[in-house]
C-alpha cells in the first residue's frame, strides 16, 4: 500500500508545482497590474481578491469581473492567465488519469488489495499455485468440503476465470509469478493459518522452485507437488517435499490394484468418488491373453512396467522407438492404423492401451481396434479436459487423466487426511477383506458414492462426548453409531479407521472405549453424519443414547447430578 | 551534480530566506511587513512541500512533515491577513500584524529544521 501512495505522490509532483506557479504568476500579475474603479480612481487589486479571482477564473471561467469592471491591460493579462491555468489543470488531472490506468500501479494496488484479504484470513487454507485443469478441479473439491484456498497463477486469464468460477468459498487470487518467493510470501505463505502448498503448474522446474520456497521459509507446511519427470522427483523428494504426485505412476498403480485385487480397487473408488457421483461398477482387466500398448512416452513406460510386474504378455506399438527407447522387439508404427494393430495381433489380445500424447489418436486406435476385436479391454488416456464429450462417448473402460488424477489424489490427501492413511492400510488387506466392506457400504447406500467425514473427539468437535468422558463416563464406538433419536436404531454408517498417537486400527471394533484425542474415520449415508453431531455435541442426546433417560436439565440438579457421579466414581475406584 | 538536488536545495532555502525577510522588522508595526513577501514565501513553501512528496526514506518523511508545518502556519497567517484587511475591516492595526508575523516566525521555525535536515544529509552524504 506505501508504494501506491509514493507512485502517486512522485508522479504528480511536476503536475501540481506546474499548478502553483500558474496560480501564483496569475495572482501576482493581477495584483501588479492598475486598473480603475467605478469613479475612475486607480486602483490596485489585493491579494485575497486575485487569488479569489485566480480561483474562480481557472475553473468555471466566467463569474464577471469583480469588484470593478477590469482596464483592458487586466483583459489582456486575464487571456494569458485562463489558457495557462486551464491548461496546467488538464495536465495534472491527465496525468492522474493515466497513472490509475498505468499497468504496474494497478498491479500495485491489486497486490495490495490481495495481501491485506490475506492477512485478514482466520482460518486454515491451501496456496494452491497453478489454476490449470489440476488447480481448477482441486480448488473445487476444495471449496466443496467448506476448505479454503488461495490461488496463485501467471496467466491473469485464469485468474478471471476462477473469479467468474461458482464456488462456495470465496477464494482470492493472484496474477503473479509463483517462482518468485516474494509472490509466495504475499500469497501467504508465511501466514499462521497457511496448511500447505501445492505446487501444480505445468512446468516441473517452477513446481520445484515453489516445493523448495515454501520448505525453507515454512518448514513445518505439508507441501504436495505435482512431478512429471523422475529427475525432479528425487530432487523434491531430497529435501523433504511431503508428497509428490506423479499421473501416470499413479495410474499404473490404479491399473495393478485392479488386477491383483478388484475389490480394493473398487472399494478405492468408491470411497474417493465426488460428491453425489454414482457408484463405479466394478472392473475386472482381464489377464488371459496379451496387452497391446499403445504409445511408449512416460505414460506407457509406467503401464508397461507394472504391466510386465503382473506377468502379462504385452506388445508395444509406438510410431518412433529411437527416441523413446522402446524394446527392440516392438511394432513400429502409429497404432491409429489397421496395419499396425494386426501387426500386434490386436484379434487375439485382450486389452488395449491407448497411451499416446495425443487425444484424436488415441480415440482413432480405439475405434479402429474395436473395429477388428470387439471384445477388448480398453485403456484410454485423455489429455486435455476439454475432449470429455468424445473421451465419454468412446466409453472406454479405464480413462487415464493427468489432471484428474491429480486432483483426485491431492483432494483426498488435503480434505480427507485419515482416509489418505485408510486407502494406504488398505492395500495390505486381502481381496476378501474389500470384497466384504463392499457389501457393507452397498447395504448403506443405494447408488451414489458413500459420503466420508472425519471426526476428532475434542472439546470443538464432540463437546458432549468430552464432557461425559470428563466426568468418568465411558463412551463407545458404538454410542455414535446409534441413532439419537431412537437408541434400538443404527445409523446408516460404518466407522472405517480409529487412530490414537502411535496407533491405528482399521474397522475399529464396536465395543472400543473412546478417549479425548481420537480420530474416526466415517462412511455412510449424507444424514448419518448430521444426526452423529447430535450424540458428538449434544449432552442431552448422548445421555439418552448411552442410558436410555435424560440427565436432570435444571442448573441446581445438574450440579447435584455431576457432584453424586463423581462421588460414585471414586467410590468404585477406591 | 544533480540539478534535481540544485533545484530541490534551492527552494528550501529560499523558502527559509523569504520567510526570513518578511519576518525581520518591528513585530507589529505593517510597515515593516510587506504583503507581497508573503505572497512570495506562501507560493514557495508550496513548491517546496510538493518537491518533498514521494521520498521514502526517513529523512524524506521528516522533511516532508516540516514543510507541511511551515505551509499550514502560513496559510494561518494569509488568513489572518485576508480577514483583518477584508471582512472585518479592521486593517492591520498592531496587534493583527503582530498576530501575522509571529506566524510566520513559527512557519520560520519548521524552515530552520527543514534546512538543519538537509544539511545533515548532504555532510551524512560526505561521508
């Protein structure tokens, strides 16, 4: 803010010294030239009444000629002294002008503007630098969970687009450079309430920059980064960058999950679905037969790799093996062709990966690959977002895509931490294990995808539970799972993950005593969670679920009430 | 040299100067005060203040504050002026004028501190 009101100041010092020596010459030559009064006396005006005159005259131009009617060398000296003044006044109200509309002063001011928005932030949020296809996906989800964020992106385009953006948070945005620290530092990154930063533009040494930004002037910050390239990813991973997001690795992984156990591949799924979105239906990538790969960039390196892990015959087309580095032993070609596809014996295979960096070409193998094996099953990766109408309409079976993944990922590890850990703990269980939650969740939700919430036992969150826990009351895991308003009910909900310091427990039992610090991890039904509230915050509902009676509600009896509790208390522990 | 420091130097002594030479003389006697120096020390001072604006340094601040001073106790003595000569109609008897000089004297004050700084300056400069 101090650099606007010294870029005004300095800017308009030529400006209005141009207006004071044309007032003063103008007071000074009507005061040294005589006119006549009305008897014809000679008279000389004053100050007070030139500077009166002067004042009038360069403004309007035309209050008539005070006090006496002017001689005509006063006329002429008038002339000279309205085009001066007038004109000084153009110059220095153009001058104004021209600086508000000056580009570095609006930058100035809208620098400004957004630094104060952010100091004035009282709550938790996430600078999210880049508001590509990623950050516009992530600031969504976000924004959806009631998380805020704050966007930092080069292109002043994108900024107006997340200022037209429908979202339920307001999020403040800045055009600026996220490489330099001082952007960052205005941006937040400094700020008590600052969560983390996460690092998704397109170009990896920028992403590495801000990784490294934030590690060294915000130590404790969870930082989460978007990498395409190995390189970097060690590089970031060598100074303690939290998480690094690689697409395509992440894909593949999707890929070997759904091979080696569906179920928890499903169960992943479901659980990560947004809001409201039906439930996937199981995929099952078959394994009786050979794969052929499509496009050997990063992509398809990543899908071989895990592909070959899996035991599979996979045979690889891509159009330029030398700069690639594909096998020898694989076709050479674009893949879009029939030739090149019965070269890779697409009649026999049973899936198909179509994994080139273009989007046309990827859809032209598809069809043309469908065409003579129409049984396939098909791997699609999409580029760029807006291809969704034609990606949707080949309805492939997998779709691979970057900027989707990412956000996906980075959504559930910034608005759902524990279920982060959940799916990590997860991938250790047998298929059976998944196979069984399924059935569970599919009892509690019909068709969208289940909804997920977390819930810490502190004095904010589960106020009443604290309090009966205070009062050396126990509380079970499976008092929340009960419906307030009918204690012989259920909710419709399960209760995923318990985590205590140094211990976590998945599907934690019913029968688990509660303690003060402990975090659950829920799914269920939307209204589950609404009605847990009522038995996390509400003595009363609590009271109810665990007794089946009501606590006294008077003042005088709820002290005589916690006073006979206590005294029971000690009485049993002694 | 830097004739913007040349220029810059030159109006805050001179707006120093002129306040100084319509302040000498007898306190109230008019005679001794002439309407026209004010004038010139008023339109001075101005240029002066405006010639401070935009320095973002300490010393700039300091400057830029005196100056103000200097043109608000100015401004008290041209109003002085104006309403003892035109709307009251009192004329400058001894104690108006005595009034209007010991305004300027304090406007001559903040020039001193004014001029005191910038000397400061140039020999903090020197070295």
């Amino acid at each position: 803010m101090d650099n606007i009101v010294f870029l005004i100041f300095r800017r308009m010092r030529t400006p209005l010294i141009t207006i004071v020596v044309a007032y003063s010459v103008a007071v000074l030559g009507l005061v040294l030239i005589p006119g006549r009064d009305a008897l014809g006396n000679v008279w000389y005006m004053d100050f007070f009444h030139a500077f009166y005159f002067v004042s009038f005259m360069s403004t309007t131009i035309g209050f008539g000629e005070i006090p006496y009617e002017f001689s005509d060398a006063q006329r002429l000296w008038v002339i000279v002294c309205v085009y001066a003044t007038v004109v000084a006044w153009i110059y220095s109200i153009g001058t104004l002008i021209s600086l508000l509309q000056d580009p570095t002063f609006q930058q100035a001011v809208n620098e400004g503007r957004f630094a104060r928005r952010i100091d004035r932030l009282r709550e938790g949020f996430y600078l999210v630098c880049g508001y590509g296809e990623t950050g516009s996906a992530l600031i969504e989800a976000l924004t959806e969970r009631d998380q805020h964020a704050v966007v930092i992106d080069i292109d002043q385009q994108r900024i107006h687009l997340l200022q037209m953006e429908n979202l339920r948070q307001y999020v403040p945005g800045l055009c600026a450079d996220a490489s330099r620290p001082l952007h960052m530092i205005e941006a937040g990154l400094k700020h008590p309430r600052c969560a983390g930063v996460v690092a998704l533009t397109n170009v990896n040494e920028v992403n590495l920059h801000i990784a490294i930004t934030s590690k060294l002037l915000h130590p404790e910050l969870k930082v989460i980064c978007r990498a395409d390239s190995a390189d970097i990813e060690a590089n970031m991973a060598s100074f303690g960058t939290d998480y690094i997001i690689d697409p395509f690795d992440t894909f593949a992984v999707h890929v070997a999950t759904a091979m080696q156990a569906p179920c928890v591949y499903l169960l992943q799924q479901w659980l990560t679905g947004l809001s409201h979105a039906r439930l996937p239906e199981p995929l099952y990538p078959p394994k009786d037969g050979h794969w052929v790969l499509c496009g050997y960039g990063r992509f398809g390196k990543a899908l071989f790799e895990r592909l070959i892990d899996e035991g599979l015959e996979t045979v690889i087309v891509e159009a330029d093996p030398d700069r690639t580095g594909a096998p020898e032993h694989c076709v050479v070609g674009p893949g879009t062709e029939a030739v090149t596809l019965q070269q890779a014996h697409i009649e026999d295979a049973v899936g198909l990966v179509a994994g080139t960096d273009d989007d046309v070409n990827n859809l032209s193998i598809i069809m043309t690959a469908r065409e003579l094996n129409p049984k396939l099953f098909v791997i699609l990766r999409q580029n760029l977002q807006t291809n969704d109408p034609i990606a949707e309409a080949v309805d492939a079976d997998m779709v691979m895509h970057p900027s989707s993944i990412i956000a996906n990922r980075i959504r559930v590890l910034l608005a759902t931490p524990l279920l982060a850990e959940f799916l990590q703990l997860a991938l250790y269980e047998d298929d059976e294990w998944a196979r069984l939650l399924i059935s569970r969740i599919v009892g509690l939700v019909s068709e969208e995808v289940p909804h997920i919430w977390e819930v810490e036992i502190d004095e904010r969150l589960a106020h009443a539970v604290v309090v009966a826990l205070e009062l050396g009351q126990t509380v079970h895991l499976s008092d929340l799972l009960t419906d307030p308003r009918e204690r012989t009910r259920e909710l419709p909900t399960i209760a995923l993950m318990l985590t205590r310091p140094g211990h976590r427990t998945l599907m934690p039992d019913e029968t688990t005593r509660l303690a003060k610090g402990d975090r659950l991890l829920f799914c269920g039904r939307y209204s589950a969670q609404s009605r847990m509230e009522w038995s996390l915050q509400n003595e009363i509902a609590l009271t109810y679920i665990r007794t089946g009676g009501s606590a006294p509600q008077g003042a005088l009896w709820r002290r005589l009430y916690k006073r006979w509790l206590r005294g029971r208390n000690a009485g049993t522990v002694s | 040299m830097n004739p913007e420091k040349v220029i810059f130097g030159f109006f805050i002594v001179l707006a120093l100067t002129l306040n100084f030479g319509f302040f000498v003389g007898e306190l109230d006697n008019p005679e001794h005060h002439h309407v026209y120096e004010l004038f010139a020390v008023v339109v001075v001072n101005l240029i002066a203040t405006v010639l401070k604006f935009g320095d973002r340094t300490q010393m700039g601040a300091v400057l830029l504050a005196t100056s103000l001073v200097a043109v608000l106790q100015l401004f008290a003595a041209a109003l002085v002026w104006a309403v003892a000569v035109h709307i009251s109609e009192t004329g400058l008897t001894p104690a108006v004028t005595a009034s209007i000089v010991s305004l300027t004297g304090g406007a001559m004050l903040a020039n001193v501190i004014s001029v005191v700084l910038l000397v400061i300056e140039t020999v903090m400069l020197r070295r």
